[in-house]
C-alpha cells in the first residue's frame, strides 16, 4: 500500500511513499530500542548539545521545511514559517530548563537518605497529526528524547515527507542515528506496533475515537498513553468586553491553519446585550479576508482534502436546516481541484444544531447569544469536550474567576485566544483526552518517577 501526499490547492499528487512492510517496522524498532539503552545512559549536557544543534537545522531549513508542509498540507506560508519557529523556540525552552526538570530531589530524614530521580522508560510511540506536521512532532519527541527515551514517529499518511523532514534534522543535529525513526504505515498497522513489547507508552493527537482505540490497545498491555483529541472551544464573550478586542482575537483563533484546529474559537458565545454588535463587527472584517493560494499572502489557504472540505459544508447545511442563520460563505466554490471552502458566519446558532454539538474542523464561525453570563458559561460547559475555552471581560478578576473555576476546560484564556506554548501545561478533559504535553508536566508523562531510600544505620 502507498501513502500518498496531496497538494490541497490542486488535489493533484505530489508523491507517494511505499508503506514500509512488518519486517522492516521490527528491524527498525530493534534499532531504536538497542539505542535508547545508551542514550538513556548519555549525561544529559551531551542531550543538550544535540537539541542546541537541532536549532541550527531547524533555522537553515525554515524556508525548505514551510514550502514542504503548505504544499502537503495546505497551510498559509506565512503560518508555516510561524510554526518552524514556533519549533525552535520549544527546543530552546528545553535546552534551557531540562536541568531543572530532570534534577535529582532529596527529602531530608533522620535515619534514611531518600531520593527522588527522574528515569526514562524506553520507546515512546507518537501517533502524530497532519494538521501541524512538525509543531506536533517536536512538542512530543523533544522532551520525550531529552528525557532519555527513544521515540518512533507514526506521522499522518498524507504528510510523508515532512515525517521523513523531520527524521533528517535529528540524524543532522547529531543525535544518536536510531534514537528518532519515522515509520511509513498506515493507520491499519498502528495496533500491533502499540502491542510490541518494547514500546512503553504511546501518545496521539487525533480524532476522539482514534483516541479510544489508542487507549483501548494501550490499555489491554497496560502501557501509559497521552491523549489530544477534538475540541469544541466556547469563547464567551461578555456585556463588559471590549467587542473589538474580543472579536479579533476570535478571528485569530478560528482562521488559523484554515479553521483546521483542535483549540480553534468554534463556539463564539455573546451575551444579548452585545450580540448584535458582534455579529455586525464579526460579518464586516471576516467579509474582506481572503482565500486563496497557501503560497501567496492570504488568510486561508485550502482545506487538507475534498472529503473534509464536504463533512464541513454537510454540517453547514444541517445546522441551516435546524434553524441557524447563514451570514457569510456557505458555498462550495468552483473548483481546480483544490479542497476550498470559504470562511463562513453562522448566526443564531443554539443547541442540537450541528454548529454547536459537533466539532466542525474548518472554517466556520458559530454564533451563540446567551441571556446573561451565567448562562453564557452553562453554554460553554454543554459540550462533551473540554480543551480550550476563553472568556472576553474588562473585568479581570471576574474573567479569572470564570476561566479558573467555571469553564470545564483544560486550557482557559482570558481575553485572548487559546494558543500552545512550550511553558505552559496543554491538555484537555472529558472527550478532548487526558495527560498533558509541553512545560514540566509534559516531560512528567513519559518517565519514571523513582523513589530510593538508603538507610544510613
């Protein structure tokens, strides 16, 4: 079986990759496994000096890595560059604070010595996205190498060629030639590889129900997973909200990489009072954006494929049968070939509409009015995921209070939209999964906690 990359624009072929057959998956994981017992066992400056390096890399191929992913992928340039940086910056946090991290800790006692270390656990399998091909990537296998593990990249069928990218910045960086592999396969073969004996744990960022089968597996051999799955993110926006603030930032969380993200703004909620200045203000600056060629300076490129595009107008088109308003979009446009699908504004949105009960993966803004805050929150919490969230309040003790106690989230921002960053914790509730990546917590998951007590006589 071939896996094949798609340019999204054209829906012509780019190229296809040979899916690599089991002889070669256990040849590889082998290799991987003999060199994690080393690594494992390297001072972690000489870590250090490998991940410094992968900065190098990561700088001199910024542009070559940004084209490769808009062509595979689709998404704007600009943002493709955004995400390599975005990468670097990971590294450099880690090259920064590993030490920290990773330090040895000592409980003080009268007749023991009690020490807490910090061990790896092997092969950590990472079961990764499209969506953000080397983003992704790197915010797993980062802090997972750094800790002493080895990692094997599972990568999207469809971004082949950035997995095989990415595998060739640890080879240049210098790190030990098997401690990163990418193995070519499809989804199909992902269950034995989780089975395998010298896999320890697996993490994934994908669909709920790819989640579940992940776990199901993971769970039946009793092997540590890290789950990142969908999201419905309820951005609230309420009476005292700077409108102008609150609505860009809601732009700016829903158009980026084409609407095509698990913390993106799908679920705008505005009290009455300010719902129709919202929408007003929302129709006017998403009716002069463009979309158009990923390459060129537009605010959405296409859609990853012709199949998505169609699931996202299907829930257009029911949530305006139950009753939602369309505003903007809506239309298929004509097509080269390219999976387009125009920004679209749906009003009056309410619960049992597709708008609001579904996670729709592109980009279509959701309008929602709530009576007054509380119902606002009530609205934001009737979903069944919990990733990100953010609420818009010139009031920052109120906001704080709501995005602290209130929201059923993992991730909340007050006036601002949710975004990743390599210090902070990331990681959902209910449906959106469990664990968390990036910052200490995310270098916690995939280690041994290790208690040795030594009595002193």
């Amino acid at each position: 079986m071939a896996l094949v990359s798609i340019d999204p624009s054209t829906g012509q072929k780019i190229q296809s990759y040979k899916e690599i057959p089991n002889i070669k998956v256990q040849e590889i994981l082998n290799k991987v496994s003999l060199s994690q017992k080393n690594w494992s066992r390297s001072d972690l400056t000489f870590r250090q000096e490998c991940l410094k390096e992968i900065v190098g890399v990561l700088k001199d191929s910024k542009r070559e890595f940004s084209q490769l992913m808009t062509s595979e992928m689709g998404k704007p340039i600009i943002q493709a560059k955004g995400e390599i940086e975005k990468c670097i910056l990971l590294c450099e946090y880690y090259y920064d604070n590993a030490p920290h991290f990773l330090r040895d800790q000592y409980i003080e006692s009268d007749t023991h010595k009690y020490l807490v270390t910090i061990q790896p656990i092997g092969l950590v399998l990472g079961i990764m996205p499209w969506n953000f091909p080397f983003w992704q990537v790197f915010r797993f296998a980062i802090p997972t190498i750094l800790a002493g593990n080895g990692a094997i990249l599972k990568h999207a069928s469809n971004v082949q060629g950035c997995a095989i990218a990415i595998e060739s910045c640890f080879d240049k960086a210098g790190f030990p030639k098997n401690i990163f592999r990418n193995i070519s396969i499809s989804s199909k073969k992902v269950k034995k590889v989780i089975k395998d004996s010298r896999i320890a744990a697996v993490t994934i960022t994908g669909s709920t129900p790819a989640g579940r089968s992940v776990a199901k597996t993971a769970g039946k051999y009793l092997k540590k997973t890290v789950l990142e799955l969908g999201g419905s993110d309820p951005y609230l926006i309420l009476d005292d909200a700077d409108i102008d603030k609150a609505v860009n930032s809601c732009i700016d969380g829903r158009i980026l990489n084409t609407g095509q993200s698990c913390i993106s703004a799908k679920r705008i909620i505005a009290t009455e009072s300010v719902y129709g200045m919202v929408l007003e203000k929302l129709k006017s600056k998403l009716s002069v954006m463009i979309m158009g060629n990923p390459f060129d300076n537009v605010d959405i490129g296409p859609m990853i494929s012709i199949e998505a595009r169609n699931e996202v107008h299907d829930q257009v088109c029911r949530s305006r049968n139950a009753g939602a308003s369309l505003i903007l979009g809506g239309v298929i446009p004509k097509s080269n070939g390219g999976a387009y699908y125009p920004i679209t504004l749906l009003s009056d949105v309410r619960p049992g509409m597709a708008a609001f009960d579904e996670e729709i993966f592109g980009p279509v803004f959701s309008l929602i009015m709530a009576k007054d805050e509380d119902h606002a929150v009530k609205l934001g919490n009737n979903t069944p995921f919990g990733l990100g969230a953010a609420v818009f309040t010139e009031n920052l003790e109120k906001g704080e209070n709501i995005a602290r106690v209130m929201l059923d989230a993992g991730v909340c921002f007050v006036n601002d939209f949710v975004k990743s960053d390599p210090r902070l914790p990331f990681g959902g509730i209910k449906q959106s999964g469990y664990g968390r990546e990036l910052s200490s917590y995310g270098m916690m998951e995939f280690v041994n906690i290790k208690t040795v007590a030594v009595h002193n006589g």
